[in-house]
C-alpha cells in the first residue's frame, strides 16, 4: 500500500538526498517545513502537550542521525512518521496515566485566537472543552483522528504508517468521533445543570 503523493512531501527528496549528505542547511529547511506535521503526530500519540517540545527535538535529532539508514528516499514519510510515533510512544511510557487538565493543545495544531476578548474566552473554553475530550480518548482512536482531522492524512495515508486496514482506520474514525461527540455532549449537559 503506497501514501498518496503529495506534492509538498515529494519535493523534499532532494533534500532528503542533500541531508544524507550532511547539509546542514537542508536539515534546518526540512526541519522548518515539516516541524509542524510531527508535533501533530506526537500529539496524536500523547494526547497531551506537556512533552510535546522535547519529544519533537528528540525526532528532529534521531532524523539527522539516522538519516543515512534511509535508503528509499521517496519514502521518507513514512520513516519520519514512525521515528515520531515510536519517540511519542517511548515519551508516553513515561508520563503518568493521570494527566492533568491543564495540558494545553499547542495553538499552531488547533485554532487562532480571536481578537475579541468576550469571543476569545468563549473559543478557549470550547477548545480545553475538545481538548479534554481527545486526550481522554484511548490512543487507538486519538491517533487517527489526529492525523486525520489536525494533519488532514487521507483514510489511505493513515491505516499505512499504522499498519491497519483502510477499513480498520475507518471504524476507528467513527468511534472516535462518536465518543468525542458524547463526551462533549456531557460536557455541555454538567455545564448547564
């Protein structure tokens, strides 16, 4: 099962190619262009942002490391994907299974804030309101909805770098939007009692 091109991750083999080389310079465009994307996969694993920042430097250094271990260079999305899932994983291990509530989603995965402030307190409850409900998500659903709703992964892209059928990923989706939908919905419901 192939990822789907994208034009954007296609382009990057010659950087890939010049990393492997030891171009400093195309690590740190690499780096700039796709940080993002693996703070979103290490969040869909974690659920949580506390760790976020050390996770992703962790990848972004096992990438310049192992980097020359790649040998099919059009893949190389699916290796960074799993170099960041397998880190997010090891950092999950660590972290204790009672997280708090203040564990924030970083703003550049969700939302921009609005510039109202009567509008921007109403957006920050709604998103610790999602928030609360995709980190109280088991990993098995959270994953998924995460690269599919944060990063925008097609049904294809998503069930080969977890190694599950499309039509696994696909019943995962429908979970986890529906517990997602419930939690919220009992959410709104204590609020209003």
């Amino acid at each position: 099962m192939e990822i789907a091109a994208d034009a954007n991750f296609d382009a990057e083999q010659p950087v890939i190619e010049a990393i492997q080389q030891g171009d400093h310079y195309a690590f740190r465009e690499l780096l700039r262009r796709h940080d993002r994307w693996v703070r979103g996969v290490v969040f869909g694993v974690l659920g949580c942002s506390d760790h976020i920042d050390d996770v992703t430097q962790q990848v972004w250094t096992s990438v310049w490391e192992k980097i020359s271990d790649l040998r099919d260079t059009s893949r190389w999305r699916v290796w960074l994907y799993r170099l960041a899932r397998n880190a997010a994983v090891d950092a999950g291990r660590n972290v204790t299974k009672h997280r708090e509530r203040t564990c924030a989603l970083p703003a550049q995965i969700l939302d921009r804030e609005n510039t109202d402030p009567q509008q921007k307190f109403g957006v920050r409850e709604k998103r610790q309101a999602v928030q609360a409900a995709i980190e109280s998500l088991p990993a098995l659903y959270r994953e998924p909805l995460t690269l599919r709703h944060l990063e925008g992964w097609s049904y294809k892209e998503i069930a080969e770098v977890l190694g599950a059928p499309v039509d696994t990923i696909e019943t995962r989706l429908v979970r986890a939007r529906r517990m997602l939908r419930k939690a919220l919905t009992q959410d709104e419901e204590s609020e209003s009692s």
